[in-house]
C-alpha cells in the first residue's frame, strides 16, 4: 500500500460492516456490529474512519461524558499500519473532545501494546493507573491513560 492517501471523517452507514470486520481482525474480544450501531446512535457517542475511497483503513470511537471523554476502541487494519493513520485518528480524537469541551481524555490499553503504549504517550498521555486482569484472551492488565486537553 505505497499510496499514503486517506481522509479523517466521521464514519456513515455503510462503514459498519468493515469496522466489525476490523475489531475481529485486531481484538480477542471485539465489538459486533450490533454493539457499533447501537454506540454510534447513542447521542455520547462520536466514531470517525480513516478512508482511502469507500475503504475503511482504521477507526476510533469515544464516548464524551463532559468534562471527560474516553476512547473506547480505536484500531488500524495490519496492512495499513506504520503509515501515521493511528496518529492522526488520535489527533482529531483529542480534536473533537477538546471542541466538546471535555477537560481531560482517558483510554485503556493492554500492558503488552508497545506499539499503542508508545504512540499514546508520545502524544502527550500519562500513565494514570492499572486495571488488574482487564483483559481477556489472554487474561492481561490493562494501563488506564489520561491526557489533560488544553481548552481556550
């Protein structure tokens, strides 16, 4: 995939189908695409794509439960990884909560996720605590994230 063109935009319809398929392809235990229709109708709720065309390269979502806001899932299809596409999901993420008003943004992430671990503290997330045994297959430990949003 040499070509690096992709837009952020909020996700429509017809994404729904190849999200699902990409929380099966990322999580042990991913959302259905049930679940994603349901929280994308929840007024809290905001999911924006990664989209070459019609192709979903990566998602997040993030429920705003003002002054805070957490991204619940976020993920980039393997064959578009390490092309800045999580990054820029993450920045117009913390975009969104901030034009929300959310004073602060949390996110969980599995122990082991060097890679997520990584890219969220080189954007400016503190490592705020630890959920014992938050996930599942394989049982792990999850690190609890938080980045203060700068507002004004």
């Amino acid at each position: 995939m040499a070509d690096d063109t992709y837009v952020i935009c909020p996700v429509t319809e017809p994404d729904f189908a190849q999200i699902a398929a990409l929380e099966q392809a990322c999580f042990s235990d991913p959302w259905s695409e049930e679940i994603l229709r349901e929280s994308a109708a929840h007024p809290l709720y905001r999911f924006l794509a990664a989209k070459d065309g019609d192709r979903v390269l990566g998602y997040a979502g993030m429920y705003l439960t003002i002054p805070e806001a957490q991204i619940a899932n976020i993920a980039v299809a393997k064959e578009a990884r390490r092309r800045g596409i999580g990054r820029e999901i993450l920045r117009h993420m913390v975009r969104l909560a901030e034009e929300s008003g959310a004073e602060e943004l949390f996110l969980e992430v599995r122990v082991h996720n060097e890679a997520a671990i990584a890219l969220y503290e080189k954007e400016g997330f503190v490592r705020v605590g630890t959920r014992r045994n938050y996930y599942s297959d394989p049982t792990e430990d999850g690190y609890i994230y938080v980045r203060n949003l700068n507002r004004g």
